[in-house]
C-alpha cells in the first residue's frame, strides 16, 4: 500500500509541473486555442437564467447572472441568451456584423486567419460581435482587447527576444503559469480598476457623442435629427464600453474566485518577472511561480476531484456522510458592510463551482462524475452557505455595469442610445452598498478587499505537502524518501515538522516545487499558529496575513514575491486608449510580431465607436506612412500604388496578394469616406449624376432623411483648416462635396460592400470631367460654338492622368452620328501639335471634335438659310475618357487605362461667322473676307460648308443675293485668304486653317445693294 501511494505521488509530482494552472472560474479554450475561444458556448441556453445551464465558458455564466439581477431587458441584451434564437453565430442578427478595418488593411496579413463571421462578398473583413456577456472569458485565452482584435497573431506581452517567445499563448506557459498573476488578489483588483476606467472614458465619449449629435455638432447649426440618423455609432461607442468593463469584470470575478483571495507570486508583466543574475526571465524559472499557485490555490485539473481553496474540502467517508466544507475568507478591513471586519467571515468556493454559487449547494457533480468512476457524488447534498459571496459577486459587478451605464447620454429616464433603465437593486439579491446609479467597484472596499483566512490558506497550502483527508498523511515525507539527492537548503524546522529525513535519498520530479511549497506551508502554518495564540478561546479565526500580505521569500536564485508589490502590466491599454501610438508593433522574421498595443488596432475594429478619432484624421494632407496614420488621400495613393505594382509583379502568388490589398486599401477608403460624404457639388442642381446622401443614401437605411442630412463627421466640425465640410466640390481630396462625374447612378451600391458606388469611383480615383458646361444641360462637358473654327474642346475634371514619360497617351472617346466610337485627337501643349498629346497637369486635355464628313454634324443641312441655322438646338454626342495606360510609369502619371464613370455628353453647334452692315460707296471695285477654317488633313476638308454667301436682312430674315445677276464676281478659296491692293487688284495669301471670300466689279461694288443691310454669313459644320 505504501508503495502505491509513494508511485501516485511520483506521477502526480511529474503531472503537475507540466500541468496548467487553475484560471478561477473556468473559461474553455477551443480545440484550437485560438482568438476564437470567445464565441464558444452553447449560444442560446441562457446560462442560469433563462435555459439549460451553459458550460464552457463560467465567466459569462456569472455575467449573466449580474445581467439577470439588473433585469431581463440586460439578459435579452447583453447576456448569453441574446443569441439564443440563433443556430449559427456567424449569421446571427444578435450578434452584428463589425467591419474590421485592422484586419483588412492596417494588418491584412492577419485578415486570413481563421476568419469569423466574415461575408466573402465583401472585400473588407467583417467579425461577428460574441455577445457581451462572453467577453468576460475573454482574459483567459487572450491577454487584452486588441490581442483579441489582432486574433492572438501578436504578442502583446513579451519582447521578441524573451525565452520560449514561441509559447506566448501557451496557457500552461507564458499566458497562465507565467503571466497570470493579474488574476490574483490586489493585482485583479487594480488590473479591473484599469479596464473600468477605460469603460468610464469611453462611456463619456459615447455621451459626448450623443450629446453632439443632439445639439446640432460643434457647431451647433447642424440638424439635431444627427442623433436618430447616427445612432449606430453611438450604440458601438456604448459597446465599446460596456466589452471593456465586462472583460475587466474577469478579474473582479476572479477576485471573488477563494482560490484567488490572496496575493499570487511574481508580476504579471514580464517587466516585473523575476530573474537569476541579471538575465532575462526564464520560462522554466518563471512557471514555478504559477505552479506554486496552481498547487495552493487548487489543482482540481490535476487531482481529478475537489481541493480545498478553490472548492469544498470533500472527506469520501464510507458508511457515513460525506464530509463538505468551504473555505473561509473575509474583509480585510472596514466596509459599508463591516464596520468590524472580524464580523465578516464567510464561506467560500471558487474555479468550477460558480453553479454551486448560484444554487448554495453542493453534490461534486461539475465533476462529472459519471465519466469518472473514482469520483462519487457527495450524498446527501450540502448546502455551503455561500450566499455572501453570491451577493458580492452580483453586487460588485452590477455596480460596475451601473457606473458605466450611468455615465452614458440620459434623456427622458433612460441611458444611452440602447434606451437602458436602472432600477433600484433587489435587496433580497445585493448587498446594501448596491445603488442604483452604481459606483466605482475598484474604490469599494467591499468588492476589493475579500481574502482567505490563514485557515483556510494552510488548507491550500497543504494541498501538496500537508497531512490532508484528501491526500493521505505524509505524503510529500512518502516522495523525498525514494532516492539519494538532498532537496537543498530546507530549514530543519520545516524537516522537523514534516517529518523528512535530514538526508533524503531521493529528489522527484519536480523537485524544485516541493522546497519551495514547504516554505510556503511553513508560513502560513505559522500565521495560523498565531491565529491560534491570539485567539484562544474564540471561535473564530479571521487572521488573513498569508493571503493579503503574502508570502515572500527566495529561493533557486529567485525572487518570490507577493503581487500586491506590482502595478498593472504595462501591456494593458491606459486608462485612455487615445495615448496608444497609432501603430506600434516589433518584428523579426520567423516569428510573430510582439506588440499590437496601438489604435490602429482598437480604432480598426471599434471603427464607429472611435469616429471622433477617424474624422480628426482623414483628411490629412500629407501622404503618410500607414504606420504613422491613415488619411483618405494615403488610401486613394496606396492603393494606386499597390495596384501598379501587381501589374508589375511576375510572381503570380506575390501578385495576387498585393492586387488583394490594393483593393482592401480602396475598400477601407470608400468605407470611411462615407463618414464626410453629403452630395455632389451644390452647384449641380439637377442632372442624371445628383446625388445626397439622406435622399438617395444611406444604403443600408430604408427610410431616408431628406437633403438636410449631415455625415456624422460634420458634427465635429470646428471650423479649423481642416473643415469637414467645403463649400463646393474643388478639393478632390476632401469628398463633402463631390465631382458628379464620379456617380455612376444615384444611390447605386458599390460592388466592393459597405459603400455606393460612387465614393468607390472617388477611392479609385477614376477620370471624371466638370460638367454642367452649357446653361441648357447640367451633365454637358462643354460645346463647340459657332465661332469655334477650329472644334477644340476643353475638357476639365480630375484624374485624367498626366502623359508618361514614355510618351504614353490616353483617349477621348466619342459616339459619332452613326453611333460608331472615335478616337479624338489631343493637343500636345508641348510639342505645338494636333495629335499625340495629353494632359500636363492631371486636370484637363484638350480634344479636337472631327467635323461632319468624319462623323459630328450638327444639326443642320446644307441649303438652310442663316436665320434658320441660328434657331437650331445643338446636337449632343457621347464621350468618354480613358487616361494613359503605361505600367512602368509611376503612379502619381496616374497611368493605369482607366476610364471616367459613364458617358458624358457634348454639344455641337453649327460653327458660322457673319460679317453684318456691309455698305460700299461709289468707285470700290473689291472687297475680301476671311475666318478661320479647320483643314485638318491636307487635301481633305472634315467638315462641310453650309453657306458662304451674301444676305440680305431684313426683320431677322436672311435672303441670299444674286451677286452673278448683279455682274459682281465671288471668289472662295479654302487654305487662303484675300488681300486688296490698292489698285482693287487681289492678291491670295496662303493661310492653311482659313478661308477667304474676295468679290469685285470692275465699275465699282454696287452701292445700292451694299447699303448696310448685307450680311456675308459662313457656316459649316
């Protein structure tokens, strides 16, 4: 028999060095320990309340308890149930969608991992929000909110260069054994006060943000309907507050786990960790720590049945009543309660016995006893008077979700754009310090002072080395007596008391646990040794030195010290996450990247809650590194960037994924941009391409809200140089009014999600044109004249691209008459030519509009009077834009092919020029005339002569003059023009774009005709 004992303890001994530890109230890491453990529970149970009882995740089984105590509303809300209709998380309407502009384009290499929730239509990467009575599991698996947000795929809390950098995540390592001291004791009580602190900022932000929208922004001219328009941003900035309490509630619920009532060894920031001779912390070295507490806090995973500090202290008694009994704790100093704290003494029970809370019962079956033969229920069942420690547990935490409720915008009884109430506490359910608007829990000594008794810490303590009903006597004596090396350096008095042999012959594994769990034992058997003298007589032992004072010593060359000597890990976000840099991470290759602490994380994910953040920044004008900051003028210029650099790529995997991210960055764009966008330009009242946001926009809101709409960026306006809201549509960079050239059609969706499509056209920096170019049509880009000889046609916009230094040209695209495309010319402003040009400033080319006999007549026919030329509409014609396309160019060329949104349209008018009032006296034999006359090729004339004669006009009627009849001879000659001598003789001087007119009579012109009423009229087209 005694051998078989002496093997179990050595096969325990072996276990427990390598086992986890403990983590209070029991949260289940999936089966990929991953960034997804948060979303595991059996969604829709309803936990304790509201269904069968959830198991996985007791954490958000305790939250929903708390939600249950402030009403149903908060468990319909907030609790696990919140999802309990749905069969799927991923496409569950109580779990919404959150656009994650972290993964998709701050960090896409992380957008691929292990996806949740995302909809592959899109092209930004969407995560489902796990309901928020789930996040308070959240600290068990994952080290802070942006470790979660960056999906674990960072490591916030060790330097690259640490020892088993690798096992960061690791719980049985760095994450539980070596880290998790923030669980314990005053470190769980100041690491909550951290995180409900932030909820407390962000809660303020989240009213701030009401209250702007309500009063008509900073400007307070804005329409106060910005409060029922932009609601969803304030609903996040609530979330955003309520997901940081909640996870800080981890700790305070773990506070009140009495496996976790006393001050744990060692940091819980590497920075604090101990360390032998001035070199790093060491892995192995630094997990004795979190074993020592595994073992005296409770190691339930490793023994298989109930251990005393985290559970009941269960005798298996044969023919007899099994004996239960909790551990002891109580305050360490006055309180609204306890004005004595001796009179506080209660009972206790932690780790996975949180349903035993609930129900004040006790029958070991969280053990499962069916799966394991060698456990048995306790018979008859024991109630463990535990109430206490329910009620606080309900109280503090209800006191924290009223502080931050409390704090959200109030209008009309309730809080916050979730329309919360807060009635007054149950007091049959809390404890007489609850209220009703709620206090800091971090401030009450009633919720952060509870510790175990020095009782019930020896209790603990002797888990391993102590004569327990459990363990049997003698059993740390039964395992040093096995072999023949020394456990060095234990203290003769701890021999003597044990029992071990000044000489052991053996030393186990883990052997260097065992010295330092008899030193641990050993004062906390002399606390309770003072207890005893101090209390003789008495009932009641309340001394709690072992577990608020903690136990200190070294040992192996280390330090171990209690938590309480340690602030909160400088890993944890500060109180106010707007002093995070905006991006701030170390890497080296072959491993993760260490850090992630920065905004680009938290912004990224909690974009609509942190909107004031966004708005300041995205109009920035300088192109900045994505590091640094992300403006809409750097999303516009990296995609473009990254874009032409696939184009470059031969490597087809290298470019697919930066083609990916070209259009992540255009997506993140088009995204954000809607934050600032209103309407196209104010000037363009009407026409195909108007569009408002508020009229034909939001794409996601049925009912719209008519022109006085504002983005919710206006309200925050201050009329700084950095305005959110422009005057007109001329800055391109700053999309509050916008070119109509980019709308494709009003209120179109974009096909990239989450934007219409035409702030997605804005993003890619498409060619558009100015429009609105003739009184008659406000989508004209311009016209050609009747005294435009030579049909040149201004075309000014944006993004039309610049010539290469190639040479590379784009094209001007019209619809001709028979409804065939023409490429145009372009002048060349550099070289002096008709042909082979582009634009020099990225704003306007010039197009040259071919005449009829090449495809663009205007609307008249030849043999038509002037007058009737001059009352006809002009006649429009099609055109389109595609700028250079030139893949070695770089991009500020904008040379990539691509073209404007749709077609556009110009005018052609009957091109004439009229030379009116013509009289002549007596003795003038001849006169000329000239204008100007496109001969665009030689030996070809594009356009067609309509008229080139003499009128005469009366009434505005134009009747053609018989010049033969009257014995005047008429001389027209393309490419020339006259010049009268002074002998009336003509001479033809060559000019290649006009034309002249040169008429004569050898007795002089006839004056009586001439007399002032002659026109000469040319007309083309």
């Amino acid at each position: 028999m005694r051998r078989a004992r002496v093997a179990a303890a050595l096969a325990w001994l072996g276990a427990v060095t390598a086992a986890a530890p403990s983590a209070a109230w029991d949260t289940y890491v999936n089966g990929q320990h991953d960034w997804r453990s948060i979303y595991e529970n059996p969604v829709g149970t309803g936990s304790h309340h509201g269904g069968a009882k959830a198991t996985g995740n007791e954490h958000a089984e305790i939250s929903d308890d708390i939600l249950f105590v402030l009403g149903q509303k908060y468990l319909e809300l907030f609790g696990t149930q919140a999802a309990k209709a749905c069969t799927d998380v991923t496409t569950c309407a109580a779990t919404p969608a959150f656009v994650d502009l972290n993964s998709s384009y701050m960090r896409p290499e992380i957008a691929a991992v292990k996806p949740w929730g995302d909809d592959p239509n899109t092209v930004l990467e969407e995560r489902r929000l796990p309901p928020l009575a789930m996040w308070a599991g959240l600290p068990d698996f994952n080290y802070t909110v942006y470790d979660w947000i960056n999906k674990g795929t960072r490591c916030p809390a060790l330097p690259l260069s640490a020892d088993r950098y690798e096992l960061c995540h690791v719980y049985s390592a760095w994450l539980g054994a070596g880290l998790n001291s923030s669980h314990f004791g005053s470190l769980a009580s100041k690491v909550y006060a951290r995180h409900h602190a932030i909820a407390g900022t962000e809660a303020a932000r989240a009213a701030a943000l009401a209250k702007l929208l309500r009063e008509g922004g900073v400007s307070k001219q804005l329409p106060v309907a910005g409060a029922a328009w932009h609601v969803e941003y304030v609903k996040e900035a609530e979330l955003l507050a309520l997901i940081y309490e909640m996870v800080g509630q981890h700790f305070l619920q773990d506070r009140w786990s009495s496996g976790h009532m006393f001050s744990r060894w060692g940091g819980g920031g590497y920075e604090d960790l101990p360390k032998k001779y001035t070199v790093q912390p060491m892995l192995d070295d630094v997990a004795l720590l979190g074993l020592l507490t595994g073992v005296v806090h409770g190691s339930l995973a490793v023994f298989g049945k109930p251990d005393p500090l985290s559970a009941p202290f269960v005798d298996y008694r044969v023919g007899r009543d099994d004996e239960v009994r909790p551990m002891t704790w109580r305050y360490s100093q006055g309180n609204g309660l306890y004005s004595d704290p001796i009179q506080s003494l209660a009972n206790g029970v932690g780790d996975y016995y949180f349903a035993d809370v609930v129900d004040d019962e006790f029958d070991a079956s969280v053990l499962n006893p069916g799966k394991n033969k060698s456990i048995s229920k306790a018979d008859p069942v024991k109630q463990l008077y535990v109430r206490n420690q329910k009620k606080a547990l309900r109280t503090c935490g209800g006191e924290g979700l009223r502080d931050v409720i409390s704090a959200f915008d109030s209008q009309n009884g309730s809080f916050g754009a979730h329309q919360l109430s807060l009635a007054a506490p149950d007091p049959n359910e809390t404890l007489p310090i609850a209220t009703t608007s709620g206090n800091d829990p971090a401030k009450q000594p009633a919720c952060m002072e509870p510790w175990v008794t020095n009782d019930a810490f020896v209790d603990g303590a002797r888990t391993l080395v102590g004569a327990t009903k459990l363990l049997g006597d003698g059993l740390l004596a039964e395992a040093v007596m096995i072999g023949k090396v020394a456990i060095e350096s234990i203290p003769d008095a701890i021999k003597s008391w044990y029992d071990i042999p000044k000489d052991p012959s053996y030393t186990p594994p883990g052997a260097r646990l065992l010295p330092i769990s008899l030193i641990v034992a050993w004062e906390a058997r002399k606390n309770q040794w003072a207890d005893e003298e101090a209390q003789k007589g008495k009932q009641v032992r309340y001394g709690v030195q072992s577990a608020k004072d903690g136990i200190a010593f070294s040992y192996f060359g280390l330090d171990f010290r209690p938590n309480h000597q340690f602030d909160v890990p400088a890993y944890f976000e500060p109180e106010d996450v707007d002093e995070l840099p905006w991006f701030s991470e170390a890497t080296q290759s072959g491993k993760k990247p260490s850090g992630g602490r920065d905004r680009a994380a938290i912004d990224g994910f909690f974009n609509r809650a942190r909107v004031q953040s966004w708005c300041k920044t995205l109009y920035g004008s300088e192109k900045l590194d994505k590091k640094k900051a992300v403006t809409l003028k750097l999303l516009r210029h990296q995609a473009l960037e990254l874009e032409i650099l696939a184009k470059k790529e031969k490597d087809q995997k290298k470019q697919a994924q930066l083609s990916t991210e070209s259009k992540r960055a255009r997506a993140a764009c088009s995204y954000l941009a809607g934050r600032v966008y209103k309407s196209t330009d104010p000037e363009y009242k009407s026409g195909t391409r108007l569009e408002r946001i508020g009229e034909h926009l939001p794409l996601d809101q049925p009912a719209k809200f008519g022109p006085t709409y504002e983005p919710v960026c206006a309200y925050f306006d201050d009329g700084s140089a950095a305005d959110i809201r422009t005057t007109d549509a001329k800055d391109d960079d700053k999309p509050y009014y916008l070119r109509p050239g980019y709308v494709e059609g009003p209120g179109k969706p974009g096909t990239w999600g989450h934007a219409p499509k035409t702030l997605e056209n804005w993003c890619e920096m498409l060619p558009v044109l100015d429009v609105g170019k003739t009184a008659d049509d406000p989508d004209s880009v311009g016209s050609i004249l009747k005294d435009d000889g030579n049909r040149w046609l201004k075309l000014s916009g944006e993004n039309v691209g610049i010539k290469t230094g190639k040479g590379a040209v784009g094209q001007v695209v019209a619809t001709n008459a028979t409804g065939q495309k023409q490429s145009l010319d372009i002048w060349d402003g550099n070289l002096k030519l008709e042909k082979g040009g582009w634009s020099y400033d990225n704003q306007t080319v010039w197009a040259r509009i071919p005449g009829s006999k090449r495809g663009f007549p205007s609307n008249a026919t030849p043999g038509m009077l002037p007058h009737e030329l001059k009352q006809l509409s002009p006649r429009a014609y099609d055109l389109e834009l595609q700028r250079p396309d030139d893949q070695d160019a770089k991009a500020m060329y904008r040379a990539d092919g691509r073209k404007s949104v749709g077609l556009y349209r110009f005018f052609v008018h009957t091109a004439y020029v009229e030379y009116p009032g013509i009289s002549y006296g007596s003795g003038v034999k001849a006169a000329g005339f000239w204008t100007t006359y496109p001969k665009w090729i030689q030996g070809d004339t594009e356009s067609e002569i309509l008229v080139k004669d003499f009128f005469k006009v009366q009434g505005g009627v134009y009747t053609k003059i018989d010049l033969a009849a009257l014995g005047v001879t008429a001389v027209f000659k393309l490419g020339q023009t006259p010049k009268i001598e002074s002998d009336y003789s003509v001479t033809w001087v060559p000019d290649a774009d006009k034309c002249g007119m040169a008429i004569s009579h050898p007795g002089g012109l006839p004056s009586a005709v001439f007399d002032g009423t002659v026109s000469w009229v040319f007309a083309f087209h």
